[in-house]
C-alpha cells in the first residue's frame, strides 16, 4: 500500500478492487451454467413440459396397441376391426381407459390416422351418423346380445330359432363417415343413458321390431337379471320391459296409421283422419317418444286394413297421399298440443325399407356394397312426413335410418320366420321364397340394433334439425 495516500482514498481503491473481483467471478458462473446446459440438451435432456400433454400420449398409446397387427381376410383391405372391449364388459365406448401404469419409456411417436381418411376420426360436432358405410365387425363388438337369452325376442324375427345357417349379419357395424367411435356403445352404456327414463315407442310392427331390440340389448346389460328387472307383455298391442333399479321402463304401443282405425258393429273399418287412438293419452309424460307409420299405407285390396275413410263422422273420398297427409296433420296437431318440449323428446322414425322385386333378400348373406339400391316407398309419402314435422312447433328429431337400411338386404328373415299360425316354415315352405320369405321385418340381433345406437347417440346430444331424406 502506498503509504503516501489519505485513508479515505485508500479505502476507495480497495472497494473498486473488490466489486471488480466479485464481478469477475459471477462472470466466470455464468459462463460455467451456460456451459453446463448446452452439454446437457446435447445429451438428450429436455425441460419439463406441462402435463397437459400426458392425455394426447396416453389416447396416442391406447390406438396404437389397439390397432391389429394384420387386417382380417374377411374385411375390407383399408378398414381396420374394432378393438375388443375390456374383459367382462360386454362392449363399451370407442375409447379405452387411461393406463394407469408407469410409463415404461418415452412414448412412442402418435399413430397414423387412417380412420380419418375412412371417416372414423375427425370431429363429429357437424357430422352425419346417417351417412356412412357398413363394415364387418368381429371383435366381440357386435351382437350386443345373444338371442337364446333375451326373453323379449317375437318367433317372426328370431332368426336362429328358426333355423338360419349364417350369422354374419349380425356383425356389420354402421361406421359413419368422420363422426370417430361416437355410434359404438355398449349395452352397459345404453343401460346407463336410460336410468330414469320412459321411452315409448308408437307405431307398427318395425316399431315393435325396434322395441324389441332396445328391450334386448338392456336386458342383456342388467348385472342381476332375477332382481334387477320385471317384464310386463300385455300383448302385441303394448309391451314394456323394466329395470327397476335403473327406474328405467321401454314400452311399445300398437298404432300403424297414427291415426284410429275403428272397426264399426257390421264389421267395417273405419279410418279416422281427424282422430287418434285413447291409448296415446297414456303416452303423456314419457321423456322419449319414438313414432313411425308408413307401411300400412301402401297397402292394397285384400291386404288393406280400412275399408273407408272418416272425417268429422262422415264417409270421404280421397287419395292416398291427401289420406297420408291428413293423418300426419292430425297427429302433428296432437303433439304440439300435448307435448311438453321441456320435458319429452320427439322422435320420428324414417321408413324402414323392404327387399322385394328387384333387389330380393332371399339367400342375401352379405349388405350391398356396389350398385344401386331401388327405392320401393313412394319418395311423395317421404316428403310428406318432412314437410309435417318442418312445420311443427315442437322439436322433432328425424331418425333416418332409411338409406343405411337400404343397404342391408341380408338382414330380414327371409324363410327363416314363422307362418300365421306362428309356427316355423317346413322345409317345403322354405323352398317356396316367392310365397313365405318375409323381407320387410328385420331379424335380431341385427339392424335395429344400429337404429337404436343412433338414437341413444341423439340422447347425448341437443336436439338437431330435420334431417331431410334428399
């Protein structure tokens, strides 16, 4: 030190010396963390991501072990199988539950996504479930249900007890174009959507053909059957099926036309345009209602069921259609009166197709995939119930089932029904197609079981507009 400086100046010089010394060193740490982190990400270290990112690993996982190793023989070359619920479920949503183990290493790359371009992915806020393609399902998906244990099964549609050979029919799922897995529930799902519900569905035999398979298909899903439901078959004209713990009830009542066909003291049958049957009263307070007519309609001589038309009291003359279109009003008229929209949905079931003339279901083992398919119900009667139900106050939802039904000409009875004396065709009978084979009703498990997929996926979401046929 110099010994010549004043002591303030002294001290000065050792404090700049100091800061100059302790900026150094923070310098030199620094450079050594800087150092340090450069050489750790070239080793493959990454910062922490935010857990927001686990989900899209797990569901990218959960599709690629899904996914099978080899395509079946029996499938279409671009369409994968649907992967087999969890073990003692009998079928279940399109996406699994998350895994719950430790990741055993970094997750592997997201699976590609050709569903997308089939039109199992992509969003399904604006999709179309009636428009799409069938596919084959084998993998424990489909049936929902075994028909030898369901007790609701009528002999007219019980296929296998009347003797069919094949069963692939009763594996083809309707995949609809771009609405990912949204249509794939499992009965133990659909149980789940009708806890604390009514649905009644009104209408004529494809109606019943529809109740039977919702009856079915939750039936199947009842964990204790001897405790957990109750059947009440009062006859062909009302059926319900139960399950008491799930406060859950299916009913069916028997109307055809919608309207009241009345049969008068000299055994004439009236059809009252202007008047619907007493028995719809007791439909009132059902939280879904389920309607169809149209069959009936186009029947002609001896098969038709009235033989005259009422309005006001008095015999009319009129044709098909304007009679078609009188009826619908009324029972148009009826609903918006009667139904609460806060209350009950409303449903209007499009026509189930036949199989007759040109595209013939006898000895049909597989859904059409190629050519086209010909129309048998008048397109005039079509847009007469669309434009009813466009102009009704309360909100109707159009289950059009029509064109994915056209599709399946291997799924009716055929010969494997039963006569009108209830009993199985004889093996001559079944060689007589043209006179026995029954290709209006559907068998089951089968197609209705798709119609009812698609209105329990309606259940999920909010009412959507009328669905138009094109």
């Amino acid at each position: 030190m110099d010994h010549s400086m004043k002591p303030a100046a002294a001290l000065s010089a050792f404090s700049s010396r100091r800061w100059v010394l302790a900026t150094s060193l923070c310098s030199l740490a620094c450079l050594f963390l800087l150092s340090a982190g450069l050489l750790l990400l070239a080793a493959g270290y990454r910062p922490f991501l935010p857990h927001t990112a686990a989900p899209w690993d797990r569901l990218s996982r959960m599709r690629q072990q899904a996914a099978p190793s080899t395509a079946r023989a029996s499938h279409d070359a671009a369409v994968a199988p649907a992967p087999a619920p969890d073990a003692g479920s009998p079928g279940g949503l399109d996406l699994g539950q998350e895994d719950e183990e430790e990741d055993a290493g970094p997750p592997p790359a997201p699976a590609p996504a050709p569903a997308e371009e089939e039109g199992e992915g992509g969003g399904d806020g604006d999709c179309d479930v009636f428009d799409g393609t069938w596919v084959r399902d084998d993998a424990a998906w489909y049936p929902l249900y075994e028909a030898a244990e369901c007790p609701f099964l009528s002999n007219q549609v019980a296929c296998h007890r009347n003797g069919r050979p094949d069963s692939g029919y009763e594996q083809w799922r309707w995949r609809p174009r771009g609405c990912g897995g949204r249509t794939r529930l499992g009965g133990a799902e659909a149980l789940e959507l009708c806890r604390d519900k009514r649905l009644v569905f009104v209408g004529d035999s494809l109606n019943r053909n529809m109740w039977e398979s919702l009856a079915c298909i939750l039936y199947a899903a009842v964990p204790d059957r001897s405790r957990k439901r109750i059947v009440d078959d009062a006859g062909s004209e009302y059926r319900i099926f139960r399950a008491m713990d799930y406060n859950c009830s299916v009913e069916f009542f028997w109307s055809p036309f919608l309207v009241k066909l009345e049969t008068k003291i000299n055994q004439t049958r009236a059809l009252k345009l202007d008047q619907l049957p007493a028995m719809l009263q007791r439909t009132l307070g059902a939280n879904i209602l389920i309607f169809n007519t149209g069959h009936w309609w186009t029947h002609t001589g001896k098969l038709r069921a009235w033989d005259h038309l009422e309005t006001h009291g008095k015999m009319v003359e009129m044709a098909g259609e304007e009679a078609f279109n009188r009826a619908l009003r009324t029972w148009a008229r009826w609903v918006d009166r009667n139904i609460d929209p806060s209350r009950t949905r409303v449903f209007f079931r499009s026509v189930s197709p036949e199989h007759k003339s040109v595209n013939w279901c006898y000895n049909q083992t597989s859904p059409i995939s190629t050519g086209t398919v010909a129309p048998w119900f008048p397109k005039s009667l079509v847009t007469i119930v669309e434009r009813n139900i466009k102009n009704m106050r309360t909100p109707v939802q159009y289950l059009n089932i029509t064109h994915l039904s056209e599709l399946r000409i291997d799924a009716h009875p055929s010969v494997y029904t039963i006569t009108r004396e209830g009993k199985p065709l004889s093996t001559e009978q079944r060689q007589q197609p043209l006179t026995y084979a029954d290709c209006s009703h559907w068998c089951l498990p089968g197609l209705p079981d798709t119609w009812n997929m698609l209105l329990l996926d309606s259940l999920m979401r909010p009412p959507s507009n009328v669905h138009l046929l094109g």
